[in-house]
C-alpha cells in the first residue's frame, strides 16, 4: 500500500486533525512524532510518515530520512525531558511481528528504567503510569520545538 488513507487509520486522522491532536507534539514535512495512546511508560511516542505506507521498502528516501532524523531527535527530547537509563527503539512490520496499526508504517521509541516493568502489565493486562498523555505533551512539545529552532528545522506542533 503507497498513499492511499483508509477512512479507519488512527495516524491518517490525527495528521488531519480529526483525532488524537493534543497527542501530536510535531509536524515535519514528510513525518510527524506522536504520544502512543496506549503507551508501556511515560514518554512513549511514535514517528509516523505523513503519507499513507505500510513498510520502509514503500517509503520514500525522504521519508525515510526524515524519519531517521526524527527518531534522533525523540531519543536527544526524552534523554532531556526524562533522564531515561535506556530506550527501546521498535518498527513492528506486520501483525505477525507485532504491529498493532499494521498499514501505517511508525516507529516506536520508549524511555526505560531498570526494574520498569510491573506485575500489573503482566496479570491484569493494566498498565500504570504516573504521568496523565497531556502532561507529557506539555514536557515534550517545547523541546521539540527549540530543537528544530536551533537547527532551522521547518515543521510545527499542530
């Protein structure tokens, strides 16, 4: 699949604003970084291409720069934001690998700690996080935005 948007893609939506907006804490010009709805620890977010693909063999050189550079630049905001100890860094191709959004290709990129994982994730399907998604938005949004200040990158919040 190249381009096409699917009336029931979750990422497609909240690029045009329909969904998911105080979710959004970037918009370049071909990709875009976004808070996980469903996030395993606080500050886990995704970098999506704004177009419509489903594997990094259909993106486009530039979008997969610009994705690369985006991804750089989520690990350079959460080493600032939340001192993680470490950060899994994940694309997930196909439902048999683990994407849970199978047709949008995305990146995962979720701050760790030693000992971060709870028995609530494991027994009760639950997942606790001490950090409400607007909070987290709050943290991230300025540093992305003097990030790309300081090296005249063009994008936005949205």
């Amino acid at each position: 699949m190249s381009g096409g948007e699917p009336d029931c893609c979750i990422f497609c939506h909240a690029l045009k604003g329909e969904d998911a907006g105080s979710l959004m804490l970037f918009r370049g010009p071909t990709c875009f970084v976004i808070l996980n709805l469903y996030p395993y620890n606080n500050g886990h977010l995704m970098v999506v291409p704004n177009r419509h693909v489903a594997t990094l063999a259909d993106a486009s050189p530039a979008e997969l720069s610009e994705l690369m550079a985006l991804t750089r630049r989520s690990e350079i905001v959460l080493n600032e934001v939340y001192k993680p100890q470490g950060l899994n860094v994940g694309i997930n191709l196909g439902r048999p690998a683990g994407a849970g959004i199978v047709d949008h290709l995305h990146v995962h990129i979720v701050p760790r700690w030693t000992g971060d994982t709870n028995f609530m994730t494991v027994v009760g399907d639950v997942r606790v996080l001490p950090e409400a998604l607007e909070d987290t938005a709050r943290r991230l949004r300025p540093v992305f935005e003097k990030l790309s200040e300081d090296a005249g990158i063009v994008g936005s919040r949205q």
